[in-house]
C-alpha cells in the first residue's frame, strides 16, 4: 500500500536530532521508527510498551542536577568564602 497520508508533529529541535542520530544508528529514519510504533500499537490494540509516571527521589533528582551541571545545563552556585557559604544557606531557610 502506497504511504499517502501525512502527519506533522512539532517537537523541540534537541529531540528531533537526538531521535535521527538514535534511529540512524539503526539504520532507519524517524518516519520508519514512528510507522513501526504505529503498527505495533494497533497489533498490541494499545500502547507497545508500559506507561508509568516517573518516580523521582533525592537521590535520582541529585544525579539529574549534576548532569545538567555537568553539561552546563544549568549553572552551578560558587562563593568565595565558606561564610559566603553558610550565609546562603542560612538564607534557604
């Protein structure tokens, strides 16, 4: 059967090339992996995989936080002395 339908979906630039590099890696292209999602979702009569609400704890949320840090995502607080230090965090409270 011929493809002659359309959709179009807006995403963020960052996803869209990280979805091309991780599909090419497999050698198909983004239009491939969605026909393939589509078709195992109606095989499956629903979604190919499990939906779940992420479960964050400190400890995962603090690994996060240093990625973004890591990859200058966000930008990490300095101080110069470590009364700066304390007074900030006297200041948190």
């Amino acid at each position: 059967m011929a493809k002659t339908a359309n959709i179009n979906v807006r995403i963020e630039p960052e996803v869209k090339q990280q979805a091309e590099d991780l599909f090419g890696s497999f050698g198909i292209s983004v239009t491939d992996a969605i026909n393939i999602f589509l078709r195992t979702s109606i095989m499956e009569g629903g979604f190919p995989f499990q939906i779940r609400k992420p479960r964050f704890n400190a400890e995962t949320l603090a690994i996060q936080e240093a990625r973004d840090i890591m990859s200058g995502k966000i930008q990490a607080k300095s101080y110069k002395t470590t009364d700066e230090f304390i007074q900030a965090l006297n200041a948190e409270d």
